[in-house]
C-alpha cells in the first residue's frame, strides 16, 4: 500500500473541502502510517499483551517473596513509584511491549497502594479518593490509550465504589444520567475535540472507549441494583432513564435529518411513540441506556461499541426477565407480545425504509 | 482514491491545521453512516428484536409446561426439531449457508436431545457418555458437511469427551497423560486435515481451522509438559518431551514452507511458558522470581523482533 500516495489523496480531499489550503506535517504522518500497518499483526500483538502481562505477575510474585506486604510504608512507596515509573516508561519507549508493561506497573501500582491505604487502617473513603486523585493527574501528565484508558475505568470504579459505600441509590441514577450525556456530547462533538487543542486530540479515543466501558459497567451496577441494595425504587429511576432518553431523542432528531424524514407530524410521532414504548423500561432502565449505546455506536460508526451495545442490550433483558416476579406463563405472553409489536413495527416501516432506494 | 477510515482521519488532523468544519465534513462523508445504512440497521433492528422477542416467548411458553410434559413429548419435539432441520439442510445439491448453518444447528439440536434424555433419566451431570453418544453420532454430518465452524464444534465435542472420560473413569490416569493424549490427539487430526486441505484445493478447511487445532495442540503440550515438570521427572515426562519435541521441529518447518509466522509465534510463546515452569522447579526463592522476569522480557522482546523480521522479509517476498 502507497502511504505517500495515499496521504496526498487525502491532502487533495481536505484542500477541496477546507476554505484555505492546509499545512500538513508530512513526514510525520507517513511515519505514524508506516509504524501502524508494521505492528497490524493482531498475533503480535496478542503475544506483546501477554508476554507483558506474564512479566508484570512474575514481578509481583518477586515483590511478595522478599514481603513487602509485611510493611503498610513500603507498599505506599513502591506503589507510588510503580505509578511515577509507568508513567514515565510510556512517554520514553513506545513499543507495545513496554506499552504494556507500562499499564500492568500501573496496575500493580494502584493496587499496592491501595493495600498501604487499607493496612493502615484509615477510614475506608480514602481509597477512592486517592485513586480519582492519582487518575486525574494522570490525564494531565500523560496522552496515551491505553494508559488513560485504564486509568478511566479507576475513575469510574472508585466513584461506584463510593456510592455503594454509602447507599446512595439516587446518585446511582444521577450518574448513570449523568454520564449518558457525556458520552453522547463527546461523541457528537467529535469534530470540535479533535480540532480544539493537541491535549483533546490525543485524549479523545481513548475518553471515547473509556466512557463507553464506565457507562456499560455503570448501567450492569443499576441492573444488579436489586442484588446490592436490596430495595428497586422506581422513583430514582425516573430520573435515569430522563437523563437516558434527552440524548436518545436528540439522536433520533439526528437521524430524521440523515433519512430525510421532513414531516413535522412524522416526526413528533415517532418521537412519542419511542419515549411511549421505553417507559415501561422504567423498571429497567438498563435496557433504554444499552439502546443509546446501539444507537450511538451505530451513529457514530464504533463498532465495538455497536457489538457492545447489543451484547449487553440482551443480557439486560435476559436480566429484567429472570428479575420479574411473574411466573413463567405471564413472561412467556409479555415476550411473545412484545415480539408481534416489533414484528408490525416492522412490517408497517419497511415499505417506507426501502422504497426510498427505487426512487 | 479517496476512502480513509477513523484511525487515518486522527493522524491526520494531529499532524495538521485542518479546521473544525472540514472535520466534521470529512467525518459525515466518510466515515458516519449514510441514509441506505441507516435504513437497513433499522430493518435489521426491528425485524431481529421482533424475531429474537417472539421465539423466547415461545420458548418460555414451553418452559412453563416443561414439568407437565409426558417423556414421550418431551423427546419426541426434540427429535422433530433435530429432523426438521436436518432435512432442511440437506434438501437440494447445491448448499447455501443457510443450510450449513442449519447443519450447525441439528448439531446442537442433538446435543439438546441427548441432555434431555440424561435429564429424564438421570444420568448425572455432565456425563462423559452423553457427550460420547454426541460425537458419534453426528460424526457421518460432520464428514459430509464440509463446513468449517461445524467441525471446530465437533472437535469441541471430542475433546470435552476424552477430558471427562479422564475424570470420571480413568480417575488413576496422571493429569499430564491425559493431556498427553490430547496432545497426540489434536497433532493426528492436524496433520490429517492439512493433508486433506492440500490435497484437495477445492475444499472449505479453512485456515483458522487449522491454526486452531494448532493452538488448542500447543495449549496441551504446554499444560501437559508444566504438570510433569512439577511431577519430578518420571518416565511419562521424557516420552511427552521426546513428542513434544519433535512436534514443534516440524511445526517450525512448517512455519517456514507456508511462510506464516503464526506457528512459529505459538511455539515460541509455549517454550517460553515451559522453560519459566522449569526455572521455578530448580528454585521457587525470591531471586528466581526476579529472574524470571527479565527472562520473560528479554525472551519476548527477542522472539517479537525475529517475528517481525521474519514478516516483514516473507511479506516483501510474496
């Protein structure tokens, strides 16, 4: 494949879009292409992945042999300086096997100071908050997937963590809310990210993945909600599947104008119904968030987003159907409804979804 | 040419002073999906979730009356399923994949009917005979069928039969001999199905197939050669090196006619994986494990550098 062929085709492309002629650093981007298709072997990869991960266990097996558990200071201190060391490995070496080792020092880091914080017998907020503490200037020291993906998900674990430690299931909706939004600003914002500043450019796939992830893990917590707090209050769902179904509908505006839908009546009909058919998701409201995935995967093409989308959109209903108290009668006549509505929403649209293609 | 996908779109706009607006262009021309995708996701969509919801429905209908079923019904549906569709797959000359797929199917229906049957007469869970009564008697599909993925499920079956054999009957068989068997098993069905697949260019034995049967041979050899390291050293361990050795010898040669590093990779990977089970039985003391670790680094840096080498000299040959 011609990379400096390639390159001066896109170059053509977005001068012919772009008011005034760009300045592109050439050399640099058939660098990144030439470097991206070497390591494209997904093999490799693999291998870079578990031969990392493979180094890092064999270490922390060399950390508990000489006992450093034995000593609350010592497991604080290396842990720091496991975080300071990934950290300053992934800005020198960028192969993928240090890349790798890089995030599993992070880890191993994470976890050996959360272990000092725990032996030394403080109040159990402190580990939390230490790790939002430890992530967030991680963002600021470095711009790497991997790295800030990982250190996301540390984010989102300890604000979850936080909520459960002190039973707030309001909040649990507030954020799932909460990060709907986000995540849908993000991805529709694409473009502004990517142009604003060096800082978001670098940062913006890996914040993608990472809230996609969050929000998945979030939506699973409000499923498993029964199993933790013992108590489903339909009120505080409300709230979530609101903040859900903003960005569900702002989507579905979206999409009327890609499939030039253009009668008003249509379109606050179909709105209606949408929001009509998801209320009784209210008991359930992981179901309507992994339809915004699906939606916003599919939006914004991320196909392991979309993929993810409609794994967890059937687990959720698996979920909410083995959660129901009716018996097996009961869910077997809601299914099989369920399946004729969408079967005649079905038939009553396909005339209009492909007839648009003969004309 | 004027395609580029996300990961090249990035590149170029950190690289650039490309502004927003042309960004978002260039984003909804090539990279967003268009009116024609838009409409078959949503044909897809419903028609699936219609589907998928009405068949559970059923499904759950079923489970409801399951205890109240005579044992005659019970099996008699599934033997109906089972024949439905396997008639379905074989009707006409010419396959299509929806046949095969439904082959794949009537597979599992047959498993289904077989864990129906230890469910009715209480066979106990998970017993090596039903999965037995399953390989063999799906064999005569499987050899005709001439379809990938459903022999990766047959070959699923077989081992899982072999590994329960071991664990319910032959309980005084080593761990290690057991995978030995599965071992020598997976290298027979390997060598036979390259043989046939090279013999036969106008075949379906695709080649994740075989890098499959590979894989799942090199997994045994390495968890049958780490038991018996463990297990100090008796006759068993120096017949399962002598094979072991001489399966990777020509799974190196292997490597270098069909110029694939894939077998290559695997067999790098497990010896590391033996030697670091062979350093921690000569001493399991602290220094050992620092040891191990820049082992494991330097091995894998050097191994990944020789494969890239060897892809990149194979890549600018072909």
């Amino acid at each position: 494949m011609n990379h400096k062929e390639h390159i001066q085709n896109v170059i053509g492309y977005f001068n012919s879009i772009n008011a005034s002629p760009i300045e592109v650093d050439e050399e640099r981007i058939e660098q990144q292409l030439e470097n991206a298709y070497q390591s494209q072997s997904l093999l490799i990869k693999i291998m870079s992945v578990l031969g990392g991960f493979l180094a890092s266990l064999a270490f922390v097996g060399f950390l508990f042999m000489i006992g450093i558990y034995r000593s609350e200071f010592s497991l604080l201190f290396f842990g720091f300086l496991f975080i300071v060391a990934a950290i300053w490995m992934i800005k020198t070496y960028k192969t993928i096997l240090f890349e790798t080792m890089s995030v599993s020092f992070y880890m191993i880091g994470f976890l050996m100071v959360g272990f000092g914080l725990g032996e030394m017998k403080l109040a159990e907020v402190y580990i939390p908050n230490t790790y939002i503490l430890l992530s967030l200037i991680t963002f600021c020291l470095v711009q790497n997937y991997l790295l800030n993906f990982v250190a996301l998900q540390i984010i989102n674990g300890s604000i979850l963590f936080l909520i459960f430690n002190y039973h707030a299931v309001l909040l649990l909706n507030v954020y799932v809310g909460f990060l709907a939004i986000l995540l849908t600003a993000v991805c529709i914002k694409e473009s502004f990210l990517l142009t604003y500043h060096s800082i978001s450019k670098n940062l913006f796939k890996p914040i993608v993945s990472g809230l996609f992830i969050a929000f998945i893990i979030s939506l699973s917590y409000l499923a498993k909600e029964i199993a933790v707090f013992k108590v489903t209050i339909i009120h505080y769902h409300a709230i979530s599947l609101a903040f859900i179904l903003f960005p569900l509908i702002y989507l579905l505006l979206d999409v009327f104008k890609k499939m030039e839908i253009n009668k008003q009546v249509v379109k606050v009909s179909i709105c209606v119904a949408t929001v009509l058919l998801l209320i009784p998701t209210v008991i359930f409201p992981a179901i309507a968030g992994a339809l915004l995935i699906i939606l916003l995967g599919f939006w914004s093409s991320h196909n392991a987003a979309f993929v993810l989308g409609v794994l967890s959109c059937m687990y959720f209903v698996a979920q909410c159907y083995y959660d129901l108290e009716y018996t097996l009668l009961t869910k077997s006549i809601m299914l099989f409804i369920t399946g004729i509505l969408f079967c005649s929403i079905y038939f009553l649209t396909v005339k209009k979804l492909s007839s648009n293609e003969a004309v | 040419m004027k395609t580029f996908n996300r990961d090249d779109l990035h590149t170029f706009v950190k690289h650039s002073n490309i502004n927003e607006q042309a960004v978002k262009t260039a984003l909804e021309q090539h990279i967003y999906p268009q009116k024609k995708d838009w409409q078959k996701f949503l044909q897809i969509f419903f028609i699936t979730l219609g589907i998928g919801f009405t068949v559970a429905g059923i499904i759950f209908f079923f489970a409801y009356n399951w205890n109240h079923l005579h044992k005659f019904v019970k099996i008699g549906l599934i033997l109906g399923l089972v024949i439905v569709t396997t008639l379905f797959s074989i009707y006409g000359t010419k396959k299509t994949v929806l046949q095969q797929l439904l082959m794949v199917g009537a597979f599992f229906l047959v498993g289904v009917l077989f864990a129906v049957f230890g469910q009715i007469y209480q066979t106990g869970a998970n017993a090596y005979d039903f999965f037995l009564a399953w390989t063999v008697f799906t064999t005569l599909w499987v050899f005709n069928s001439n379809f990938s993925p459903l022999w990766l499920c047959y070959f699923s079956v077989m081992h899982t039969t072999v590994f329960l054999y071991a664990q319910q009957v032959a309980t005084n068989w080593p761990n290690e001999f057991v995978y030995l068997i599965l071992f020598v098993l997976s290298v027979i069905t390997f060598v036979l199905m390259y043989v046939y697949a090279s013999k036969n260019t106008n075949n379906s034995i695709h080649n994740w197939l075989l890098q499959t049967i590979a894989l799942a041979a090199t997994v045994y050899a390495t968890f049958g050669m780490v038991i018996a390291i463990f297990q100090k050293y008796e006759f068993l361990f120096f017949i399962f090196l002598f094979l072991v050795a001489m399966v990777y010898y020509l799974g190196f040669w292997l490597s270098n006619k069909l110029k694939n590093i894939y077998y290559q990779a695997i067999i790098f990977f497990s010896l590391i994986v033996i030697i670091t089970a062979f350093l921690l039985e000569i001493s399991d003391g602290e220094g050992m494990f620092l040891f191990i670790f820049l082992f494991i680094i330097f091995s894998i840096t050097m191994v990944i550098r020789r494969l890239v080498e060897l892809q990149k000299q194979w890549s600018h040959e072909s």
